[in-house]
C-alpha cells in the first residue's frame, strides 16, 4: 500500500515536492479542468484506519475557491447541455473501461484511506462501475412522451432536460461507489457537477475526476471542492446550485435537506439504517448464517445496507453456536491482509461509539455472546479494530438497538410470529434494507408485502439493486421522492418540459415542392 500511496500521490495529488521531504501529499482542488492547490488556511488529515498514519492533507475549501468551482461549472453548462447524447454517453463508455484498467489502484486507495479488505474495495469500486455502465445507455430512461391530437392538430410531448449546476456530497463509507451514483448520471444527462467526497477518504474521488477528464469529460463539467461543514453550507446557499444528491448519517441529512430545500433546491438524502434480518426456522442452516456473518461483519459494518439486526422468530437457540462459531472464525486485521476478513472502522471516535453502545446493550440487559472490543492486532495497536460481536437478548427499547452502530456488531432479537417480527421492523425509524430467511413461498410473499422498508431480500442479505433499478431506501433512511441512480436517478437530475403544439393553419403552399405554382 506504501508504494501504491506514493503511486497515487504522484498521479493523482501532483504534489512532487511534498513527496522528497516525506510530508503527505495536499489533496488538490479540481476547478475548471484543473487539479489546484488550495489556499486553504485549514487543513484536515486524511488517516489511514489500520495504523493512524497521516495518509495526505485535505483542505476547507476558501469561499473563493468554491465560487470559482460553482462558476466553472456553470460556465461549462451551456455547452455541455447541447452537446449529443451519444457524444456524453461516448464518454462514459471511455470511462468506464479506464476504470476497469485502473481497478487495482483504486481499490488500493480504498484500503488505504477507508481500511476495508483489497476484494471489498474492488468490490466499492465495482460497484461504482456499474452505475457508469448505466449510464452509457441512460438514453433508454431519458426518452419523453408524444400524445397526437391532444386537441383537433394539436400535439403533446413532454422531454427531460438537465437542472444546471448539480451537487453532490458523500459519506467516507463507500469512497468510490457513491461518487459513482451521482456525477456520471448527473454529468450524462446534461448537468454540470460540483462533488464534495467525504474529508476522510477523498483519494477515490481525485482518481475517478482525473480518469473521467481522460475520458473526455470536458473542463468545468465535473468539479471537486474538499472540505467539511463550511463547504456544505457553500453548497446548501449557493443560488447556482440546482440540486444536491446527499448520502451520509441522519443528522447531516435531515439539515441538508431542510436547509437545502428552503433554499429551493432538489433535494435528494440517503441516510442512515437499520437493516434487520428475519429468520424463520425453516431457513436453510449454513446458507443463513454465512449469510447473516457476511451481512453484518463484513466492510467491519459499515454498509448502509449491513444486515445489523437480527430477529429470531421461534427463539435464537437453535442458531447460537453456529452463529458464535462462524463469527468467531473471522480474521481482523487490516485490509491489505490476504486473511483479513474483518478491517479497521473509520476512526477512533467510531470505534469508542461503537464499544459505547455495545456497553449499553450489556448495562440494558442483554447478552453478550461474542466481544470483539478488546481485539488486538500485532503490528496495528494503534489501528481502530474492534471484532465481530454477537449481542442476544436485545429489545427494541435498548439503544444498542435504537442507535445506528455503524460497526462489526449483529443485535440478536426474537420473536413468536413472523408478523411480531414485521411489526418490530415497520416501528423501526429506518426503512433502507430488509432481508428474510425461509423456505416457504408463502411466507416470503406475506414480508415483501407488507414490510415497510424499500429494498427487501428473499434469501438475500444485502439487496441492493442493480442499477437499472434504483435503491430505493424508505421512511427514516430517506428525505425526498426521487431515489439514486437507475430512472429515479434520471429524474431526479432532469426536469420535464411538456410542449403543446398547434400545425393545423399551416399554410399549404409549403407542402408542396417549390415551383409547382407556376406549372
Ligand atoms: P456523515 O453524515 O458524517 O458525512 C457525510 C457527509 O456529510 C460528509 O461529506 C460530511 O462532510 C458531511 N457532514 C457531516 N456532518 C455534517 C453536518 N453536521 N453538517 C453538514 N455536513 C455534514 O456520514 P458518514 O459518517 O461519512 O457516513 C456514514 C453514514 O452514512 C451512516 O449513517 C450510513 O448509514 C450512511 N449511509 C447511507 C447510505 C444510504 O444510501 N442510505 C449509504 C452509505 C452510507
């Protein structure tokens, strides 16, 4: 990872002279087609969660610098709107495959700055790729309607066009894939794009604007501005900015939405879940619990989509062991590890929230059945480790329960029915994912029917839609009526014109070929 940072940081963060004296690199600022150093007088470190080296620099964004970011964008649009779909969509299909070329470096600098394991970040950036692949034929969600004869030689149609300015800010746990839910749809429908990545882990981003430029994205069509809460208000108020895509916790969601909507913009928040799984006791034994270990320990929990709640409907016993055992069997460690299945959380402060609330389960009530708080990994102490935990007993009052993890940590609760169980999920304040564990046909047409959550999984723990659907996370999880990515994400960064015409007083002399008057 050392040689791939040193790699990347001459790439991508251009900052040779930083690099001789062993300083980390500045993340840069890209403005108009050009990656920038900042003039920031506030700088954020960007840290690597397995050892706590400072990985680069990230700078709070002056105000004019963001206004000069806004300005390119805006600049860059007009153009960019009336260029050929097929041309905008040609630069996705270049892209696309620089993306594929570059798949290792990427994935490297998700392990490094984020801390999941090597085939996860592939993974991240995978499905990032995806969305890219969508988009070069976005075409096929983009069409309008035609109605003839809405009134005697009148026609209707309605055609989407691009907002303008759009935004974009992201949260640190998917560095790669969620900057790819929003620029290349944003961008192919005809927008301009000013990204804000999360300050803790913006390398993905950098790689993915410098490979989108190779692509053929012109200057000015997608921007990159760094920064925190200062930044975000920039975002929130500016009057350029048409709309902003936002995926991170509640808290900055719910302000982003309220401050961003009364500003008058589209606004579109992902927020934060609470993703249970029910387990019938007809589900299939070994495929349920690797699934329910994969689901909630894997990327160390922190997948908006992690299953983080499980209800055991006739009791947890029968699952105990095996689920101890295959928990217990998972390897921490950092994400460059081969055997590492479990790695770092993002920070200090997350891995103490995380311990905080496990503590709190046990002072409630519950049962801890596997502690992974005390885990220690030689040659990493100052990593933010903490292993796979297995809390049983757990009511829906307890605020290991009502509180978002965000961890290694599965919150086991039980019930008599399937409909006890639905109930418990429909009074939770979340509504992302959902997933069910049976055999029985019945049963699984019974949850998907009436569960009040917007992605649901017969025998699948993370179903997450590909992106010729959209993820379509409901209630709590979600501020806003237009999802991301797939033809919600289309239409969210579009608006319909609907156009009315009348052709029935066309004079007739220009129906027939020039001339023939005078024959
Ligand atoms: P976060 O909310 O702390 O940060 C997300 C972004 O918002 C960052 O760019 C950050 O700079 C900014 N931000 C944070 N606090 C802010 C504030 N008070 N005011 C203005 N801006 C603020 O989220 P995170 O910790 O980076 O990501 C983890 C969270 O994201 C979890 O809650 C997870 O469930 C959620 N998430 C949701 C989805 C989804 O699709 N629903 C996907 C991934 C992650």
């Amino acid at each position: 990872l050392a040689t791939n940072a040193r790699y990347l940081a001459t790439r991508f963060f251009v900052a040779q002279p930083e690099l001789a004296t062993g300083t980390p690199p500045s993340v840069k600022l890209l403005i108009d087609g050009e990656f920038r150093e900042s003039q920031a007088t506030e700088w954020v470190d960007v840290t690597n969660p397995a050892t706590q080296e400072v990985v680069s620099r990230l700078p709070q964004t002056t105000e004019r610098e963001f206004n000069a970011a806004v300005q390119a964008a805006k600049d860059a649009y007009p153009t960019w709107r009336n260029t050929a779909l097929p041309t905008r969509s040609r630069v996705m299909f270049k892209f696309q495959e620089l993306i594929r070329q570059h798949m290792d470096e990427l994935a490297a600098n998700v392990t490094l700055e984020q801390g999941k394991t090597l085939p996860d970040a592939r993974g991240d950036v995978f499905r990032g790729l995806e969305v890219v692949e969508y988009a070069c034929n976005l075409a096929v969600d983009l069409r309008g309607e035609f109605i003839e004869n809405v009134s005697s030689g009148m026609d209707t149609y309605s055609i989407r066009q691009p907002l303008g300015v759009c935004a974009g800010i992201c949260p640190f746990n998917f560095p790669a894939m969620i900057p790819l839910w929003m620029f290349p749809i944003a961008c192919t429908t005809g927008n301009t794009f000013v990204l804000k990545p999360s300050e803790k882990d913006p390398g993905a981003s950098m790689m993915l604007a410098e490979l989108a430029m190779e692509a053929g994205l012109p200057k000015g069509v997608l921007n990159i501005v760094h920064g925190t809460h200062d930044t975000v208000n920039r975002i929130l108020d500016h009057k350029d900015i048409k709309a902003i895509s936002f995926v991170g916790s509640d808290a900055a969601g719910r302000y982003i939405y309220e401050r961003g909507s009364a500003s008058g913009k589209r606004v579109q928040a992902n927020m934060g879940a609470k993703n249970h799984a029910v387990v019938l006791p007809d589900a299939n034994p070994e495929a349920t619990v690797a699934a329910l270990t994969g689901a909630a320990f894997g990327a160390a929990g922190q997948r908006c989509m992690a299953i983080s709640a499980a209800v055991f409907v006739g009791g947890i016993e029968a699952w105990k062991e095996r689920l101890i055992e295959k928990a217990k069997a998972l390897s921490v460690g950092p994400g460059d590890a081969s055997e590492t299945d479990v790695g770092p959380l993002i920070s200090p402060e997350a891995k103490d929230r995380a311990a905080r609330l496990v503590q709190s389960g046990v002072d409630q009530g519950a049962q801890i059945l596997l502690d992974g708080r005390g885990v220690r990994v030689p040659g990493y102490e100052s990593g933010n480790f903490m292993g796979p935990t297995l809390i049983a007993g757990v009511k829906p009052n307890m605020d290991c329960y009502s509180e978002e993890i965000f961890g290694p940590v599965l919150v086991c609760l039980e019930a008599e029915t399937l409909d006890e169980a639905v109930a418990i999920i429909n009074s939770n304040e979340h509504g992302n994912g959902t997933a069910l564990f049976t055999r029985s046909g019945p049963a699984a047409r019974k949850f998907q029917n009436e569960v009040e959550v917007g992605m649901v999984g017969i025998n699948v723990p993370i179903p997450v839609p590909l992106p010729f659907f959209s993820f379509t996370g409901w209630r709590g999880s979600f501020h806003g009526d237009l999802h991301m990515y797939g033809k919600a994400g289309v239409q969210f960064f579009t608006q319909p014109k609907t156009v009315t015409t009348n052709w029935k007083d066309a004079d007739e002399r220009f129906m027939r070929a020039p001339g023939l008057d005078a024959v």
